[in-house]
C-alpha cells in the first residue's frame, strides 16, 4: 500500500525515485477503492496446480481480488476433470462477447515451446486475445512461454531452440531497481527457470519500447517491460512451488529422458535430499508490486480501462 506525503516534502521525491509506492495527500482524498478483476488464461496441462500457484502470489496483499479463470475456446485439456473446466471457467469467446473488462490478466506459459507458434491450435485465438487486451485489459503479465508468445505477437521478437534445457534456479541481476515492479528486490535475486528456449537480450534491446528489468548471464533475460501495451513478460516462473522442479525432474527421469539435475536447485545437486526455496520472497514481491501498481493507476470506473490511465500519486 503507498504512504501518503505531501508532495512538497523532500521525502515524496527521494521515496519516488527509490520506487517506493508514494501518494500525494490530494491524490489520496480523491482515491476511490474497489476489487480487482485479475483474469487468468491458464494454459498449462495441470489446471489446479497452476491456479493454486498464482492465487497465492496475487492473494497476498491487503486489496480484495477477483479472480476469474479463462481457457481458450476451442482447446480441451487431459489433465484436468471436465467438472472443474466447466464450473470454473469460461471459453475465450464468452468473454470477448460479454464486453467485461478486467484491471490485470496472467497469460501462463504451455508445454509447446518446441512448436513454431502458427502452428500453436489455439494460436488465432490467442492473437485475438492478445489484440483484445489493449481495449479491455489495463495491465497484463505474459508468463513464460505467454510470455514469449505476446513479445513476438507486438515486437516480432523470436524465440530461439537452446541445445540443451535450462533448467534449475539461476541467478539473475536486477538492472531497475527503481522500477515500480522491482520495489524491495535485491540486486541480485534467485529464480526458477525451465525451457528450452530462449529470448535473445539485443533482440529485445533492438525492439522499440521494451526495457530489460531481470537479466541473467547464464539464461538470458527474464523480465521485461513493455509500457506501450501495458504488459510484463517473464520468461522464467517464479510462480512455482518448491517441489515444482522436482516434479518435472523426476517425470523425465521415469520417462528415460535426458535431463540433467535442476542446477542449484537441489542442496549440493543432490536429488535425493529435499530441494530448497530460494525465490519465494521476491516472488511475492513482484506480483505484490504488479497488484499495487494496478490498484494505483487502473481507473475506478472498468468502462474506461483500455481508454484512460489514472494516475493517482499526484
């Protein structure tokens, strides 16, 4: 939540550089409060797991959310009961025809990442969708391969085959520490990583308008910023539960596939010993900062989210 100063104490600047959530008392007065709709587009095969990981990130602040759960229209999944899709979600399309507009959206990652994206099933769609968000969407945060997907759909970025699968907890360097999104980060900070692709950084800095937040030397860059669509993508998941990556591991290793141990994962690379969260805290500290900057900036009245940001710190 933002303290309030007057606009005029040294601190309102000083505070407002650092990226400290800061509101002139003006600005404050006027502040209408109500819940967020977050949409979420869930493109993972396990439906619940995913849900349970982004509701408790985006559960964490004090604001009250809606979440509401979107699947593409056309796309079925094996993984996840029938009952559970049919109570809990809606197709695309039922959202695009009702007109609802919505203060954030997550577009996860999928298991597709080998696939050139026209040849994704749901891939016309999904440009709708991304199409759609710049009328009724006033931030969205593409995850992963989401992510990947919507910085080629607006930028043309492309997504590069690696030889061999990034996989495990890898550091990464902190390159806006006054961004609004990084507020309390480190400058150095721990994430987990799992693909087998990759976005090349002079790429993305050859892109107008795009600006590199997380970087990595090892995995290349994580997180970015795209002010003219009003999106973040990551391409790395902080979402994950600490037994996520074992999971994988341990499905690939029962499968016969060729995976190496997930880096720095494990204590001492040692799979049979418990793995160790080392995310956690920074991953409630970016999607608590994308939540705050949402409830600061989206407008009170949903009908003018796509039209008209409010900016409320003065």
């Amino acid at each position: 939540m933002p303290i309030k100063l007057p606009s005029s104490l040294p601190a309102y600047d000083v505070l407002s550089k650092e990226g400290v959530m800061v509101m002139a008392e003006d600005a404050a007065a006027r502040q209408d409060i109500r819940p967020l709709r977050i949409g979420l587009v869930n493109l993972m095969p396990k439906k619940i797991q995913t849900e349970n990981q982004f509701a408790r990130l985006i559960g964490a602040t004090p604001l009250q959310i809606e979440l509401h759960l979107i699947r593409m229209s056309e796309h079925r999944t094996k993984n996840t009961a029938a009952e559970h899709m049919a109570e809990f979600y809606r197709p695309f399309s039922e959202v695009l025809a009702s007109g609802d507009k919505y203060d954030g959206l997550i577009i996860t990652g999928a298991p597709i990442e080998h696939l050139p994206f026209d040849d994704v099933t749901y891939w016309q769609e999904l440009c709708q969708l991304f199409d759609w968000t710049q009328s009724h969407v006033h931030s969205t945060f593409g995850v992963c391969w989401g992510g990947m997907a919507m910085i080629n759909y607006f930028h043309g970025v492309k997504k590069h085959i690696l030889e061999a699968k990034a996989f495990g907890c890898f550091r990464h360097m902190n390159f806006a520490p006054e961004s609004v999104y990084l507020r309390g980060f480190s400058d150095d900070c721990v994430i987990p990583v799992s693909r087998w692709t990759e976005m090349k950084k002079d790429e993305i800095e050859a892109a107008e308008g795009l600006r590199i937040l997380l970087d990595s030397e090892d995995v290349g860059p994580a997180l970015v910023e795209d002010k003219s669509h009003r999106a973040l993508y990551i391409f790395n998941h902080f979402e994950y539960d600490s037994g996520t990556l074992k999971q994988e591991y341990d499905r690939d290793v029962e499968a016969g596939t060729t995976i190496n141990v997930p880096i720095n994962y494990y204590p001492e690379d040692d799979p049979t010993r418990a793995p160790q969260n080392r995310w956690r805290s920074h991953a409630h500290l970016l999607y608590g900062n994308w939540i705050s900057e949402i409830y600061q900036t989206t407008p009170y009245n949903r009908d003018e989210i796509g039209t008209k940001i409010t900016d409320l710190r003065g």
